[in-house]
C-alpha cells in the first residue's frame, strides 16, 4: 500500500495554525480507528519559531513520540523527523525541510499520494 501525506494545516482556524487530530468527525484529520481517542492530540505552529508541537488531549491511550510517552496537555517539540504513535496507528511527521529531501532521496514504488484537506 503506498503511503499517504497530509499536509498539516487547520480546516477552519488558519491564522491559528494549530490542527486537530482523532477519531472524531470533528478533528482536522481523522483516524477511523478504535484505538484513536475521538479528540486525541493536537498539533499547533509555535508562533516565534514557526516549529510545531503535539500535545496529548488527555486521550485514552496516550501518544508517543519516538517511543516516549507524551504527558497529557504538555506541548512537545517535533523536530524534523518524528514518529507519532496514537493508539496503534502510527504517523510520520516531517518539517517541510524533511519532507522535501525525503522526497529527493526516496525512490517509492508506487508514488506517494498527496493528499490535501480544506
């Protein structure tokens, strides 16, 4: 199965750069697993360094990032590369840096499908 990108942008807040992600209809990227908490994490811009951050919404099972437990309503940093674990679904988060030279580097069999949400 080929991978699919998000890229991570707010629905309806854009001058908040901050997205929402669950199991819920009414995040801003939704995981249709039963192990993903309806309003699990967040992911939001820092506004003075334009760095993103996730931070648990207290859900059920918690999110890790690259394999450590998130405390729930504490902002993490996510640098260039960091693997997000939300119930049993795992996510690749990339700087746009990161991406692009993943892009470059990478030879995927079948190409990657872009995937854009408004």
């Amino acid at each position: 199965m080929a991978p699919v990108v998000l890229e991570v942008r707010p629905r309806f807040r854009p001058a908040d750069a901050e997205v929402t992600v669950g199991s819920g209809a009414e995040c801003d990227i939704v995981l249709a697993e039963p192990t993903v908490s309806r309003l699990h994490a967040r992911l939001r811009r820092e506004p003075h360094t334009g760095l993103w951050c996730v931070t648990d919404l207290e859900s059920e099972r918690g999110t890790y990032q690259d394999g450590v437990l998130i405390l729930p309503g504490r902002p993490a940093p996510l640098l260039c590369r960091s693997r997000l674990t939300l119930g049993n679904v795992e996510l690749l988060f990339l700087q746009t840096y990161a991406f692009e030279q993943s892009v470059r580097v990478s030879s995927l069999t079948p190409p990657v499908s872009l995937t854009r949400r408004r």
